[in-house]
C-alpha cells in the first residue's frame, strides 16, 4: 500500500507541476486526445501482485498414455506424458509443484483404496467412472459443478453429466470415453453369400436380420459367427447390448435400489441369445472363453461378428503386421440389433474423468481444481482421443479424427441413441456387476431357464442393492 501511494503522490506532483508551466490550473478530467508534441505524464502502474503461495498437487493417473502422437521420442515410458503435461502447467504456474505417479490398472483399486483408508489420497486422479462414482458416493470429492465456468459446464455432453452427478454433485471433469458396438468382418459374409443381411449405411439392424446374417455365416463345427463370452463380467458391455436391444434396461430412472432385467424383454434376449447358441451360432465355450481367444476366433475366420469398439480395429491391425490374422480383414460396424418396434438401444460407454479429493486448505483446493481443468482442457482432450481411439467428452472439441467415416458413425448412434446405464454411479456398481455372468452361465449351459437365471439374478442384486435405500 505504501508504494502504491508513493506513486500516486509523484504522479500528482508532476501533474501539477506541468500543470504550473503551463499557467493553467491542473485538469479534473484527462482530455480526449493530447495535444500534439504535448509532453505526457508517465502513466500509473499497478503495484505488483503479491506472490502466489507455494503450493504441491499430488496427481495420479492411470497408464494410459505411451508413445504419444506427435510426442513419440518423449514418450517413450508410461508416465512420460503426464509428467510433460505436469510440467507445463507448472511453468504456467511457478508457485505450483505437481508430483506425478502413474498407476498400473491393478493399482488404481488397490492402491487408491489403501490410500483413502490411510487418510493420504491423491490431490487429483484421472481414472474410469466405474471407480470414481464409489469415491464419489462416499463423500471423499469436491463438487465442480459450480468450481468451473459455466461455458465449461455447458460444454461437456449432457449424457455425461448425467452420468457423472452423483447426489446433485458433478463428481469429476470428464475426459474422454469409449463405446462398444459390434465390429464384423465383411469377407465372411461374402464368402458365405450374405452380404446383403449385413446392415445398410446407417450400421443399424433389427433382430431378425442378425439372426438371417448369422445363420448364413454359420459353418456347423466350424464357423460360429457370433464370438461373445459370459465367462466374467468383462463381457457386460457387449452381453447388454442385446438386452438393451429387445427393450430391456438393466435399471430404471437411476434408480440403484433395484434392477429392471428381470422382465418379460428381459427374458426374451436371454431366451434368443441361448437359441443361437444352442444353434451352432455363438462360439463354443461362451462360459469360459477368453478375450484373447475371442479376438483369435476373429482373426482366425472361427468367427465373423464381435462386440467391441473403434480401437478394436487398430488391434486388429497390429495382429496382420505380427502374423497373426490369417483371413483376409475387411471390417464393418454395426449397433447390437433390436427388436422389431423398439428403438435401437443406446451404447455401453466407459467414460474416464478427473476428480479433486476434498482438500481442508482453501489454497490447495484452489490449485488442485485449476490443474484438473487444465486436463480437461479441449486441447488436450483432443490429444486424448487421438491417442486412445476414444470419444471427447466436450462439444468443443468436436471430431479428432475427421474424415474417418466409422468414428463419424459411431458419433452419429451417441447423439442419437445416446449411452446406456450399466450403474457406473452405483455405490454398488462392483458388487451387483459380478451377480449376472453366473446366471448367463447357468442358462447357456442348460442349467436354469432364461426366466429362473434372471429371477435368480434380480434376487440377488436387489439383496446388494437394498443398501441404496
């Protein structure tokens, strides 16, 4: 304050003294324009703002990232790429030291619960809604809902802030999210005289469509078209396409205090799905079967359709360069099929975002959200989906991969059909996941009724979810 009005005592003094030489009283109101050759005033700074304190941001993420586009020589190692972003923030920012930690995938369970339970998480950690939503449910995040911008609210799709809120609180800034689809390989169809029961430009087919395509394909002890498996809960995300499909909804309204599959739609996917098995149309050993050996069944030519998403094709390729695809690949895409009637289901999404725990230092809590915006940044969420094959989670950024006519596509079935609820939000998400694939199990192999593995299931969630209530 003292240098502040120094200066504008020395101003006032030289105002007045020009003011003198000139024989005129000193002016009230600066002029419109000085008059030519006029001799001006040293104009008035601002005293410089205090120092910014000195703060440190824990940040862990998931090991996503490596050798990143554009970035490959620097890279190179897990973890290389979060610290290059960390350190850009900290020359925006000098008062701000961020210390980064890469996780394994293991890890971002068991480590970040360790380290709630020890009362030390992380400031900030990037990581998949399935995980975050618990965090979120058990109080330990800060709302960022009214901590940004409006225009940066407004920004992120609102399927996603949906999905996001929990307990009227946006919970994390979404980055980026995958969706699964179903991914085929038209020279099977060809081969087999089908390609006209693959779907048309759209990618959209009814029911009995994929039943006719399937059929077609089918090649008795040898070919199998459909390769999907119910061996753990992993194969939730393509297994409830074709639930969504029929009309069934595994919850209603975001209600988490029961699910919704046991019904008659319900019943009626799980019934057709056990018919095409049993039929010679779904590879054998659904209930134990693999990923990986899903993904050789494709390359293979074992198998003509999978569920999947858009990096499933970039899999693909790397397997022709190794050797190891010895059909001739030429993909297409396409919804999981529904009923005749029902609107094309929305899509399975895996959303992964940033969330800020709760901080008891006003200062910290102030930089811990600032950095989460800056990975939320449109730059580099753009950067993001380019690196993952995945979707951005804000409007701004629009298509990273323009000209790409499947990812345009894709985009096309989430604006329209938008993305299912699969319970990420749920405080019971990881407990209730795991009840179903038994039941899919017993009813594949003949153990249960379609009807008495449902019932089954929705007695046994509904027991987990009870604790919602």
């Amino acid at each position: 304050m003292k240098l502040r009005t120094t200066l504008i005592v020395l101003l006032l003094l030289v105002a007045i003294s020009i003011a003198g030489c000139s024989g005129s009283a000193p002016a009230t109101k600066a002029p419109e324009a000085a008059p030519a050759k006029a001799t001006e005033a040293p104009a008035a700074t601002e005293a410089p703002a205090a120092k910014e304190e000195k703060v440190t941001i824990v940040y862990w993420a998931d090991p996503r990232f490596q050798n990143v586009k554009g970035m490959e020589e620097q890279t190179q190692e897990v973890g290389d790429y979060e610290r290059i972003l960390a350190e850009k923030f900290m020359e925006q920012h000098p008062n701000v030291t961020v210390e980064v930690e890469t996780l394994q995938w293991n890890e971002l369970s068991t480590k970040v619960a360790a380290a709630i339970a020890a009362g030390s998480p992380p400031d900030v950690l990037k990581d998949y809604l399935g995980r975050t939503g618990a965090y979120a449910n058990q109080g330990l995040l800060e709302p960022l809902q009214d901590a940004i911008p409006k225009d940066e609210y407004d920004d992120i799709l609102p399927s996603l802030v949906n999905l996001y809120t929990i307990n009227g609180d946006l919970h994390a800034l979404p980055l980026f999210f995958w969706v699964t689809h179903l991914v085929g390989n038209t020279t099977i169809a060809k081969d087999a005289g089908a390609t006209d029961l693959l779907p048309d430009e759209t990618g959209v087919w009814t029911f009995d469509q994929f039943e006719k395509a399937l059929a077609a394909q089918a090649i008795p002890d040898k070919r199998w078209p459909l390769a999907m498996q119910v061996s753990s809960e992993q194969g939730d995300y393509n297994t409830l396409g074709y639930f969504w499909g029929m009309g069934a909804k595994l919850y209603e309204n975001g209600d988490y205090t029961h699910t919704a599959l046991n019904s008659p739609e319900g019943v009626a996917a799980l019934t057709k799905l056990v018919e095409w098995y049993n039929n010679g149309y779904i590879i054998p050993g659904v209930t134990t079967i693999s990923n990986n050996d899903l993904l050789n069944a494709m390359y293979q030519g074992q198998s003509a359709i999978t569920g999947g998403g858009l990096s499933l094709l970039p899999m693909v390729e790397t397997a022709q360069k190794e050797g190891k695809v010895s059909v001739e690949w030429d993909p297409y895409i396409a919804t999981f099929p529904h009923a005749e009637g029902v609107k094309s289901a929305g899509l399975a999404a895996g959303p992964t975002g940033v969330v800020v725990f709760k901080q008891d230092d006003p200062v910290k809590r102030k930089w811990a959200i600032e950095f989460a915006r800056f990975l939320a940044s449109p730059d580099l969420i753009n950067q993001y989906c380019i690196n993952s094959n995945q979707f951005p989670a804000r409007k701004s950024v629009g298509n990273p991969f323009e000209g790409d006519p499947n990812f345009t596509k894709v985009a096309k079935w989430i604006n329209e059909y938008g993305v299912e609820d699969m319970g990420l939000s749920s405080p019971t998400y990881a407990e209730v996941r795991v009840l179903l694939q038994p039941q899919l199990q017993a009813a594949f192999l003949g153990k249960k009724t379609p009807e008495q593995a449902l019932t089954d299931y929705e007695k046994a969630a509904n027991e987990v979810l009870s604790k919602n209530k």
